[in-house]
C-alpha cells in the first residue's frame, strides 16, 4: 500500500516528496499564491511580537521549572510541612521566589499576547490572511458545505512489504495531522488545501479499514475540545507536551493505476469519511 501524504525514505533518509501528486488536479495561481505567502509572513512577524522577548521566555521556563521541582521536593518530604520549614527554610522561599517569578511573566506574556492580536495591525494581519486563503479556496472551487478535515502524513520505511511510521530526529511522534477541506464533486472525492486541490474517483476507492493501535498527533486543529461535544465519545487524550493522543486510526482504501492506496485518517474523522464515500468501517 501506498500512503496518501506520505514520505517514502526507505532508499532516500532525506526524501521530502509527498506521496499522492498523482491526484493533483489544479494547484492556485501563482498571484494568489504570492498573496497568501506575504500575508503569512506578515503573521509569522505578528507572532514574535506577540511574545516576550527571549531572555524573559528564558527566564520564565527556568523558574518555572525549578519552581516546580522544589515544590514537588517540598510536599514529598517524610516530615511535616513546619518541620520542613525549620529545617530548609531556604528552598521554601527559593520555592515561592520562583513560582512568583514564573507567574508573573506569564501574566505578562498573556497580555502582551492579546494586546498585540486584538489591535489595529492584528487585526488587519489576521484578516489579511484569512481573505488570502478564503481567495484560493475559491479558485480552486472549494464549495461552502466542504467540511473540515484531518488527514495523516508520517515518513516511513518499508520492510518485508511492511509500512514502518519513522519518527524524526529530535520529533516526538511520527504522525502530522494536516488540514484539508473535503467534499464530493462530479463523482469524485475532493481534499484541498492551500496547495491544491486532490480528487480521488469514488470507483476507485474500496473500504475503510480500522488499525486498532494508538497515535499520537503534535496538536489539535478542531475549535471544540477534543474531550466535548462531537469528540468525546473518542476517548481522545492529551498529554503534559500538549500531543494528542488517538486510537484507534483509519485508513480509506482504494485503488489507483493498478496499485493500492491508502489515505489515512484519525478515529475522530470517520464520520466524515463514511458520510462522503457511503463506506462505513468494521466494528470494534
């Protein structure tokens, strides 16, 4: 099988290429692309201005840090917490020294953080950008009822016919879950995003398969929480680096030129996979 968005680097350990330029059909032009590009730019420079500068952030990880150890230190000592007192009053103070430190820059960093996006220049930077990709989403006809969608991408290497996820040099999870917009149009499934449009023939395409094993995605791209409304039910969880954990994963099955595909997708998108294609996956 060959994973839709997936980076084969089984011969070439520094192959970027995305598998799947097979279903490209239309890519935006380059003037809107241009527009989009300097719009994000202009974001990215938004975003270092909404933070605080380096040594404060450095200054705040550390006593954050420390802080955390000590008060961890305090409260698992064998003595009571006035013994512990008498005996090391020091880390006590050097305790809450830190944690003050801590908070206080945070609060800083927060508002400094809402400052910056909700004045005139955030304002208009975010609208900016959203007009830029609102405008290639239309050129490439992205209809209005296309529904947002994740979809994985992970490098992998094959070995004995066995599709191995890789996890990056200084990475903590294999998986990336990108964003796409996907709709049904002129008998074909349709996944875009900024770089194009992708359509995969509804004939082509065969079952659903369930992979009862867990993932773990880098973030959350959905605006409800992964743990309410619509979500809940997946059982979805996070952890202290803020990565999503999932189980169990799906993979869209079809066939393309005489080979076997597969697009793979998360537990919390089945509903929209079923719903485009009519197939619905076995039960766990």
């Amino acid at each position: 099988m060959k994973p839709f968005l997936g980076v084969d680097i089984t011969e070439d350990k520094n192959n970027e290429r995305f598998n799947g330029e097979e279903f490209a059909v239309e890519k935006p032009s380059e003037a809107y692309a241009e527009s989009f590009e300097k719009a994000a730019e202009n974001q990215l420079e938004l975003d270092k201005k909404a933070k605080l500068p380096l040594p404060l952030r450095i200054i705040q990880g550390v006593t954050g840090f420390v802080g955390f150890i000590l008060l961890v230190g305090i409260f698992k000592s064998d003595v009571e917490l006035t013994e512990a007192y008498g005996n090391a009053p020091a880390v006590f103070w050097a305790c809450g020294a830190c944690l003050a430190v801590w908070f206080i820059l945070y609060m800083l960093s927060k508002n400094k953080a809402k400052n910056t996006y909700q004045s005139e220049e955030g304002n208009l930077t975010s609208s900016r950008l959203d007009t830029a990709m609102e405008n290639i989403f239309a050129e490439l006809g992205v209809p209005e009822t296309a529904v947002q969608t994740d979809i994985l991408s992970f490098a992998y290497k094959i070995k004995d016919d066995e599709i191995i996820p890789k996890t990056p040099p200084l990475g903590m999870t294999p998986f990336n879950n990108l964003i796409y917009r996907a709709y049904v149009h002129n008998g074909c499934l349709c996944l875009t995003n900024l770089d194009g449009r992708n359509e995969i023939p509804l004939e082509e395409i065969k079952e659903i398969r369930t992979v009862k094993k867990k993932i773990i995605l880098p973030g959350w791209n959905k605006e409800i929480s992964h743990n309410k409304g619509e979500y809940k039910k997946y059982k979805l969880s996070t952890d202290k680096n803020g990565f999503v954990h999932v189980k169990p994963y799906h993979i869209l099955v079809l066939e393309h030129s005489g080979a076997e595909w597969g697009i793979y997708f998360p537990s919390y998108e089945l509903p929209v996979f079923e719903s485009l294609t009519g197939l619905t996956a076995p039960c766990i």
